[in-house]
C-alpha cells in the first residue's frame, strides 16, 4: 500500500530476526517518500515474556479470581532486563513494579 518493495523488507527483516525465530516481535516501520524504508524491532511483548518464565500456555481467564502460576522475584527482574528497552522507565525496580501489574493481570502471583 505504502508502495514498499515488499522483497527487500522480507530479507532485511529475516536477517535481522534471525536469532528469534518463533517469538512474536513488534516492529515499527517507516516509509519515507521515496519509498524507503527503515524499522526497528522490538522485544516481544511483556505478556509472551511472563508466560515462558513461568512456564505457561495462556493466562487465566479471570486473572484476579483463577490463579495459574506463581513467578520469582528473580525472574521478574530477569524478564524486565530484557524489556527495559522498550518500557517508559530506566529504573530496574520500577520495570518490576510495571512487569508484576501484568503478570497479575494475567493470573500470575509473584513470590519471593
């Protein structure tokens, strides 16, 4: 629709996910007049990061009701190294305290 070549962004974009085959992974893409392109890849998002460290398939479906799984501090804290990047905050414990607003909503209680 843009006018892309859609070829070009393939191969760009497999080159550059290799390594995360298999995640889902937001991109933001933009198209300059000239019909060029850049984008830039994101981590997955905070929900699929949640259920690999907890070792879930979905969430729950009434999370604050139906509790499906407990995470560790410790992976929490790993799980927000890996999407400081992408989140609104450079302060590791804040990433935290946004991180286990999610997991609870998805039914996951956080130990120590």
């Amino acid at each position: 629709q843009a006018g892309v070549n859609i070829m070009a962004f393939c191969k760009e974009f497999n080159a550059r996910t290799q390594g995360s085959s298999g995640d889902i992974l937001p991109v933001v893409i933009s198209v300059f007049k000239d019909k060029s392109f850049e984008f830039v890849c994101k981590k997955p998002p905070a929900s699929v990061l949640l259920k690999k460290a907890a070792n879930l398939a979905k969430g729950s479906k009434e999370p604050l009701k139906v509790k499906v799984g407990t995470l560790t501090r410790e992976k929490l804290r790993e799980v927000a190294r890996i999407k400081m990047d992408d989140l609104n905050t450079k302060n590791e414990e804040a990433a935290c305290r946004i991180l286990a607003g999610t997991a609870r909503q998805m039914g996951l209680d956080i130990i120590d």
